[in-house]
C-alpha cells in the first residue's frame, strides 16, 4: 500500500510519497536526455539555511562543492542558483510540431535539474535539498481521493515551516550585511561566518501518514 509521509534527514523534514517511483503525471513527463526525472525539472535554488547546513560538515562542504562545479551554477550575494539541463533544440522542434500538450510552460519536458539521475531521483542528500524540493507534492497527488483524509494538515504545516524558513533566511542575510559579507565578494568568509551562526531548530509537528489504497499514479517529493 502506497503512502505519504513525513520523514528526517537529521534534523531536516521532507515530505515523501512511495508512489514517485511509479509516476506517469504529465509532469513527470521528460522529452529530454535525463528520463525518469519525475517532477524534477526546477532548477534549485539554495538560500542561506541550506548553505548554512552545508557550511557547518565536512559532508556539507562537499555537497556545496558539487554544486558550485556545476556547469550551469551562478552564485549571487545571498544564494546560489543551480541550472541544469535544456533540450533547446527538442523544444523548439516541439513547439513547431505544435507543443500539443496543454500545459502553459512546456519547458518543463525539456529540462531536468542537474543533481537528478535517469531512474535514481536525486543525488544530494534530503538534508541540503531546497525547502522545493523537500516539500513539492504535485496537484495529482494532492488531489486523490485517499490523500483527502489528512493532507490538508499537511498542506499546513507545510506553509507554517515555509514562513519560518523565510523568517530565518531574512535573518542570516541581515547578519551578513551588517558584516559587510556576502557569496560573491567573499565566499569563503561568509561561509566561516554562517557555520558560526547557530542554527534554530524548527521542531515539525509529528503527522500520521496517509496511506493510498490506490496508485494515483502522480509525483510527490
């Protein structure tokens, strides 16, 4: 029997659904080299508290290291965007055959998060994944008729954790400004300082999974 659940990476919450590896979402749907990407084809984007996490272990460090060596990476002053992959040619080719999908961003077929593998899901560990990516549950999924009974808790706590984490973030980047540090003029030094920084510890809520008695066949995080 499939469910959703709430799961730690440490101390890290995420969300998951046991029916990701079975999708067939239109979502899911990957017209470019990188198949079985599932839903991940969102280019994350790393905030303070997750450059936080990674600055603070060894494990952490060479986690940020990979994705600074991404081709596709831009480091901005307070975080860091990681583009992976773009079929530019596959879609300008679909969309002259006539982008038959009703789907307004149809780039979503075309380009795949560079941290994904074909048939394995993500290669970062849960713990420094973006808020995004530890938390997307698709439409389908939300909307399924098991899934009715309890994920609107989830859906919640959900966006209680979300105005946390912006709540947090908001903070680092006030200590760093007044410190007159940030990730391009001085990398390395605001990594120092933010593995400083204590971290606060938000304490999720303990939630009962929600078991599916049917495959929605749809992609959760």
């Amino acid at each position: 029997m499939d469910k959703i659940y709430l799961d730690f990476d440490g101390y890290v919450p995420r969300y998951v659904s046991t029916t990701c590896i079975n999708c067939s979402s239109v979502m899911g749907t990957s017209f470019c080299s990188i198949k079985d990407r599932g839903c991940c084809y969102y280019y994350p984007k790393f905030s303070l508290i997750e450059i936080q996490r990674m600055s603070k272990t060894l494990k952490g460090r060479k986690t940020l290291d990979i994705i600074l060596k991404n081709p596709g990476t831009i480091v901005y002053h307070f975080y860091i965007h990681a583009k992976g992959f773009f079929d530019k040619q596959g879609y300008d080719r679909y969309m002259r055959d006539g982008g038959f999908c009703e789907v307004e961003d149809k780039t979503m077929f075309f380009r795949a998060c560079p941290f994904v593998k074909s048939s394995y899901g993500c290669t970062l560990p849960p713990k420094y994944r973006t808020l995004v990516c530890n938390f997307f549950m698709c439409n389908e999924l939300i909307g399924s008729r098991d899934a009715k009974n309890g994920i609107d808790r989830y859906l919640t706590e959900r966006e209680r954790y979300a105005r946390w984490y912006k709540w947090e973030n908001t903070n680092l980047e006030g200590i760093l400004r007044e410190r007159g540090l940030n990730l391009i003029d001085n990398i390395y030094g605001t990594l120092n300082l933010l593995a400083e920084i204590p971290e606060d510890i938000y304490e999720f809520p303990k939630l009962q999974p929600i078991y599916l008695d049917y495959s929605p066949h749809s992609r959760g995080a």
